[in-house]
C-alpha cells in the first residue's frame, strides 16, 4: 500500500488547527471590513509574465503544465500558481481601473505557494491575509494600517506585541547624513538589516569591507541603535539629524504618524525602530514589522509599508499604495505554541446535542433548532454509539461548552437536561424555556 502524506511544504490543518484557523481569519476580516475596507478575490493562477517582470527572479514558482494538445492557440501562455496577492492586485488595478473607487481599499484571503525550503512555520503553501490602499499618498493612510494591526491584535486579546515603524524616506538620507557614496546605500542597509543578529564589532567589520571613513561608520552605527518609544526616538533623531536637510521629510513622516497614532489612541505597543529595512528593491516609504514578545523566533507575523511603484510595468505610470499582510499560518503558530488564545476562540454557547436512542432524534432536532436560535453553535450527535460514556466522549472531543441530553425520561416530559462540561453541573429545563434559558 502506497505510503500516505503530503510533500514537503505542503499540509494538512485538522479540524481542531483549522477551528482556531478560522477564529484567526475571522477576527482580521472584521476589523478590516471595520475601516472600510472591501472584498477581493483574483485566481491562484496568473499569467507568469504578470507575476514576474522580464528579468526579474522567478521567485521559485511553482508553473502549471497542461496537455499541449488541449490548448487552443490562444492558450498557449505560460501559467504560474501566484507567490503573493500584491501582484494580482496590481493587476487588477491596472485591469479594472476605471471601475473600481480611488483610493482602492481592498483585502484579500488566499493561499499562495512558492518553492521555498521549508523551516519552522514557513511553508510552500501558505495562506495570506493582506488589506492594502490604492491610490494614496497621504500618510493618514500608512498611519490608519498601524491602527488596523493593534485592533487586530485587540480582537484576537494579544497583548505582548511590539509593531515596529521605520522610513525609507529616512533611510534615503544617510549618503548626505554619513558621508558614503549614494551607490553604497542598499549594501549599507543589507548590513543594517542584519544588525540585531550580529554584535557590534561584527557590524563595524561589516561596514568596513565597504572602505567607507571611520566616522562615516561611526555615524551608521550610531543610527542603528535608535529604537525605542515614538517621543523619544524622533528627538534623538532631531538631534542627530539637525542640519541635515535630506533628512527633514523622513523625520516629518514619523513626526505625522506618531501624531495620528496618539489621537487614535495608540500606545506603547508601537514604537520607531532604524534597524526594520524590509524589500530594498520594493518599499518606498514607510516599513513596519510586527513581533509577538513570547514568540520572537517566527519574526514578523505581520508586516508591510508603502510602495509607490504598483502598477509601473502594467500602466506605464506609477501608483501610490500602502499594504500589509497577515501571515496567517506563522501567526497561528506562534500564538498556538506561546500564547494562551485558544481558549478565547471555543464559543461560550457551544453544545452537543446527545440523544440516547433513534426513537427520539426527531424530538432532538427540534431541541437543536431552538437552541441555535440562540446563537448557539449546536452539534447533533448523529453516530452509531448510543451509550452516554461515548457520547459525552463525542463532545468534549468536539470541546463543546454544554452537553443537551435527550433520553427516554426527557422525551416523555418534553424537556432537556443541560450538562456544562467544565464545572460538570446539570440543570433540567422544559422544552418551552430554551428562549429563556441563561447558559451557566
């Protein structure tokens, strides 16, 4: 018999993983759907030369291969599973230009592949949640998704988390600010992106190799320890910067978005890191990475920030947007392994409808209708076993809140016998007071 499994990088999510999935996937859409933003959803595939530019890496796609003497001549383009949803995006935006609202604020769900190695919570298929604002150049829109990240850790009650702000804008700034030729700055910022990985001597020796001057190096490392609460970082970095004109629309960036983020009532939870870099060849302003404290080995959970360059190669124009993606597989296993949230998701009202004999399920239904009808999540008990060991075993295994017992005795008086599982008290009521009935 052949062996049973899945290839590397590839999984199946059970139901319990799958139920706490959902409760991840759920809480995200509303609060994105909370600011106004809409619904998209493009196909798994795409044309490979919309996916990738000419030139460009191929990103390890995974390409599709169909009978050739089943194409038309019309369907002989080269077709790729997407490995992001910012792409089909764009060309969406690019496509549909004139029908859709500018600014665009959409958010999408969907699975995306690429041919990775897979590593601990990294996998070849895996699923995204990202919300993005076409069509923006204005701040407020950047400053309104650092908002969005701390609701959607409010709606999941996750408290130890840090979102981490830079600026490319300011980054931009460093060949005037350091002293080091402008084509030195994306193998500078390599070496910065790595700085909280390697010890201080190891980034100076880095920094070196470039043969940039003492104090050019000097004031590198100097920058990348700034990091810290929002206030305290943007006057170390007046300081720092004062008389260094190339510098004043970064610091005035951050400048506007601590000042959006403190009347949105925004805290400690976000704060302004020079050590967050993110896609040299991507991101245009703005960068964010967000850390949960208990779980820093997944790295960011979810991450984003401005590019202005979305729709170049469709349009032939540029198109300022703002994104962020919810890695939606790394966040849940993070918080599965490090943070007690599980619990938050199983419904208070779920129960298990457990009848002791066929002669009264049809009694069973109803008692199951009524009780849905109080917003209940309600499980009919429909297997072979029929002893009440195994099916109270049925639904503690289903990790219902309550068991609703429908035996002989019940179905006689027309009434139900409620058990909460946890506390293991029962309380017997009348069919009739359902619509009443207070969970306990």
């Amino acid at each position: 018999m052949k062996k049973l499994g899945t290839p590397s990088g590839f999984r199946d999510i059970l139901p319990k993983e799958a139920r706490f999935r959902e409760y991840i996937i759920e809480k995200t859409i509303d609060v994105y759907r909370c600011f106004g933003f809409d619904s998209l959803e493009t196909p798994v595939a795409e044309f490979e030369d919309v996916i990738v530019a000419e030139k460009a890496t191929d990103f390890n796609l995974f390409r599709l291969e169909s009978n050739k003497e089943r194409q038309s001549d019309g369907e002989k383009e080269e077709i790729a599973l997407r490995f992001d949803l910012t792409v089909p995006l764009a060309r969406v935006v690019s496509q549909y230009g004139n029908d859709i609202p500018r600014p665009f604020k959409r958010y999408q769900l969907g699975s995306v592949f690429r041919g990775e190695r897979p590593q601990k919570g990294r996998y070849r298929q895996f699923t995204q949640l990202d919300a993005d604002v076409v069509g923006s150049k204005s701040i407020t829109a950047d400053t309104e998704l650092l908002v969005v990240i701390t609701e959607i850790m409010k709606a999941l009650k996750i408290e130890d988390f840090v979102v981490r702000v830079n600026t490319r804008t300011l980054l931009n700034a460093l060949p005037v600010f350091a002293g080091f030729a402008d084509n030195l700055l994306k193998e500078i910022l390599i070496i910065l992106d790595k700085a909280e990985k390697i010890t201080e001597e190891e980034l100076v020796s880095e920094l070196a190799k470039l043969r940039i001057s003492e104090e050019a190096i000097s004031k590198i490392k100097t920058f990348s320890t700034i990091a810290g609460g929002r206030d305290g970082v943007l006057e170390t970095l007046e300081d720092l910067f004062a008389g260094c004109q190339e510098a004043r629309p970064g610091i005035e960036e951050l400048q506007r978005i601590n000042e959006g983020l403190r009347e949105s009532g925004v805290g400690s939870n976000v704060v302004f890191d020079m050590r967050i870099i993110r896609g040299l060849g991507y991101y245009t302003g703005p960068v964010f990475e967000t850390n949960l404290t208990k779980a820093p080995e997944y790295g960011s959970v979810l991450s984003g920030g401005r590019y202005d360059n979305l729709t170049d190669r469709f349009m032939g124009q540029s198109l300022p947007a703002v994104g962020m993606s919810v890695g939606v597989d790394r966040l849940q296993a993070a918080l599965l392994e490090s943070y007690d949230v599980f619990s938050n998701y199983n419904q208070k009202n779920s129960v298990a409808i457990l009848s002791s004999d066929e002669e009264y399920d049809v009694y069973a239904l109803g008692v199951a209708q009524k009780i849905r009808q109080k917003d209940s999540v309600v499980d009919m008990y429909t297997g072979n076993k029929r002893d009440f060991k195994d099916m109270f075993s049925y639904a503690e295994e289903k990790e219902c809140a309550y068991a609703a017992v429908v035996g002989e005795d019940e179905y006689t008086a027309k009434t139900i016998s409620i058990k909460n599982l946890k506390t293991r008290e029962q309380k017997t009521i009348a069919i009739g007071e359902i619509d009443s009935f207070e969970w306990f």
